[in-house]
C-alpha cells in the first residue's frame, strides 16, 4: 500500500454497525474482486471490493470476510481468509500479508488461508438460518462480467438450497452512506492530494500543451504524495472538447484564447475525491468566458447551500435547475417567456445543462446511497454544476466535495482557487 497504515477501529466499528441490521442467526460473506485480465498474460491493476475494504481495510486478491454475530463460538463471529504465500508467488508477485498483519490491518482475530474457506464455512453454516450475500446493486452500474461474488451466490444455492438468501447491498448502501470522522479524515487527505495537483497544472498549462501532458502532471503529482493514482479516469478537455461529457481521450493541443475543462481527482486509501476547474488556456478569461463561468459559480455556491440535513437529490436538483434558469436567461440562452411556459417535463435548461448536480463520493467516486434517503450529517456530495454551449464551444463545470454537518455544509476543497481573480492571478505568476 501507498497510503499511511489506518487505525482497525474504523473497520472494527463498521462490522459492529453492521452486525446491528442482520437478522438472527445471521451470516454474512465478502469476497474480493477479481483480478482482471487484459490479453495474453496480463492483467489490470487490483482494485478491491469497495464493501470488503470498509468491512475490514484488507487490500489484497482472493481475500473472503465471514461474519456471523450469533456464532456458538466467539472466535468464529468474525473471520477473514487471506491468500497464502508460497515459493513462487513469493518468487514472480512477493509476499502477501501474514495473518499477523492481516490481523493488526483489519482488527479480527480469527484468521484462515483462503483454501481453509470452504471446510469453515460446510461448518458455519449449519448453524446460520440467514446468508447475506454481497452484489453490486448501484444504479449506474453496468454488470457484463461475472464477479467473484456473483460466481459464489450461484455455489452457495445449489449447495445450501433450504437456507434464507438475503441482499446485504441495501445494507451496505445505507451504512455506507454516512461517513464517520476517521474517513472524513481519510478523504480530507484525498481533497489535499488533489489541491496540491490542481497547483501544480495551473502554472503548467499555457497555449499549445498537449492534453495528455496535463494528465502526465496530474500522475506526477498523485503519484509523490501516497496515492495509489486517480480515483476515476482524468478528463482534460480543451476547447469544444468539454461539451463532451464524458471526453477521455486527453489527445488534443490546448489552444490560445480556448478553455480547458479539467475534471480529476487524487484516490487515498480507496477513498475519492472528486474537483473540476475550468481555467483559460492563456492565463485570462474572455468578457463571454468570464460571464458563463460566474454563472456556474454563482449556481455551484447557491447549491452548496442547499446540501443539508433534511434536504432530498429531488428537491435539491429542482431548486438548482430554477438557479440554473435564472442564468441561463441572463447570459441570453434561454428566454424568459419560453421558460414560464415550457413542459415542466422537458425544462429548457437542460439543453445546457444536462446532468445531475451531485453524487454521493466515499469509497467509490459515484458513492453508494439512497437518492430518496434525506440528507444526513456525515453524508460526502459532489456540487458539479455546468454551462455547455456546444455552439460557441464553450463547456465550464466547477465541482468541489461538499460534508453535510448539523449546521452548514463544509467545503473539503474550501483552500483550492474558485475565483475568476485568483485563477488569473495564479496562472499569470
């Protein structure tokens, strides 16, 4: 691992905290994710199951957590299998944990070798009524491999067919969903890892730079301060190029008198962070760049207000798309008639603005939760308004990472430049 060691009482309390919503007689089973193959013999870097890792902080392949509260035996409520070293993988990977540090990582005492799963589970279980079993149930996901969990609910229905099989994803989503102080701790350090980043691009972009040497810097940058790299793939966008939304190709010169919209975000210990700045190419915005990018700033500062307790992503994003209106009229895109009678079905600013306005952010950068769920202290929210004007090939978004509190809402990236003056001045030194 790259990222300094983690206390085991974060974990620790996570399994306690979810103890609490399974069912008697419960059992509960984790694997880790595969290791994914590229072609030929190769594969793509590990990246653990996001639940495994918050249920006990292991970050290594074919491990597999147990947990069973009502246990007859102490020692068996909670027990987590690691995979073995041997002469070779000791030879061609090095070494994997010993139960000794895998029992100081996670804080659970009872530890196996992963091939002992199978004997301690035939026993388990015979005392468990319910299994949970894990499954990935985010609802932007799009699930075309089989994972190592869904390769496990399939074995488990055929070899203990009489047994209650219940989702432990809702759980996981409901938990998962509030963050505790050690983890906020954890994606503060996220937040600086990617300030000190944007720092490090804003004096580095000048007219013809390439994309991808923009994403290098970012690399750089994670890279020298323990992060294991970005949390989701680096958009760097230039000119027309940030009308696309989801544009990754980072192939393109940057241009005198254009924008580049830079949507990234440093990882640490698995935990996101998640920033979007769009700053001009040459150091100083144009009077239409300059118009366009207040207006998004003066929607992203009225939707952080409006990330507090009690508030719901419905309620919320009505709200932002009536402040989104607003500008949009100001800046003549949208006409104020045509907005009081459009189709309140089909509102017109979402010619401009077409997605949503925050996500959840912890473990995965499109965090796990509830939409419905009202907003609760503790709860991470993006706040990534745009203005997208396809035909002037201007696209602006700014984001920041936003912690709900009982009072009001906290900025984790409150220290990274925002406005127009301080990036100019910055860019200009």
């Amino acid at each position: 691992m790259k990222h300094m060691p983690i206390t085991n009482e974060l974990f620790a309390q996570n399994r306690h905290n979810l103890a609490k919503h399974l069912k008697p007689s419960s059992l509960a089973v984790l694997h880790s994710n595969d290791v994914m193959p590229t072609n030929a013999d190769g594969t793509m870097p590990f990246r653990q199951n996001s639940d495994l890792f918050y249920l006990s902080g292991i970050d290594q392949e074919e491990s597999v957590l147990l947990l069973f509260p009502d246990a007859r035996n102490p020692k068996m409520k909670e027990v987590l299998f690691i995979r073995e070293t041997n002469e070779h993988i000791l030879v061609w990977e090095g070494y994997k944990l010993t139960k000794e540090q895998a029992q100081e990582t996670s804080g659970i005492r009872t530890v196996f070798w992963t091939h002992e799963f199978e004997s301690v589970l035939n026993t388990l279980i015979a005392e468990a009524e319910h299994v949970y079993l894990n499954s990935n149930e985010h609802i932007r996901a799009v699930v075309e491999v089989e994972t190592r969990d869904a390769r496990f609910i399939k074995c488990m229905k055929v070899r203990y067919p009489l047994h209650q099989y219940i989702r432990l994803a809702p759980i996981m989503h409901h938990l998962r969903a509030v963050k505790s102080d050690a983890e906020i701790a954890l994606m503060r350090q996220a937040c600086q890892i990617t300030e000190r980043t944007f720092l490090r691009v804003l004096k580095f972009i000048k007219p013809g730079v390439m994309e991808y040497e923009v994403e290098a810097e970012l690399y750089h940058e994670f890279l020298r301060n323990r992060s294991k790299g970005p949390a989701y793939q680096p958009i760097i966008a230039s000119g027309a190029n940030a009308c696309i939304l989801h544009y990754v190709d980072n192939n393109n010169e940057c241009k005198d008198g254009e924008l580049v919209l830079m949507d990234f975000g440093a990882e640490y210990a698995n935990y996101a962070s998640d920033l979007t700045r769009t700053v001009p190419v040459n150091g100083k915005f144009t009077k239409r760049q300059r118009d366009v990018y207040e207006s998004v700033l003066r929607v992203m500062k009225a939707a952080t207000q409006m990330l507090v307790p009690g508030n719901t992503l419905d309620q919320y994003h009505s709200f932002v798309g009536t402040v989104m209106e607003n500008e949009l009229i100001r800046l003549e895109l949208l006409n104020e008639s045509d907005v009081r009678n459009q189709d309140p079905k089909k509102p017109l600013y979402k010619k401009y603005f077409m997605h949503g306005t925050s996500h959840h952010l912890g473990l995965d950068v499109h965090d796990v939760g509830d939409k419905y769920r009202a907003f609760e202290p503790g709860m991470v929210f993006t706040c990534e308004p745009g203005i997208y004007i396809r035909e002037e090939g201007i696209g602006i978004r700014l984001e920041n990472d936003i912690l709900v509190t009982k009072s009001s809402p906290v900025d984790l990236m409150e220290n990274i430049p925002l406005e127009v003056e301080d990036i100019e001045n910055l860019m200009q030194q």
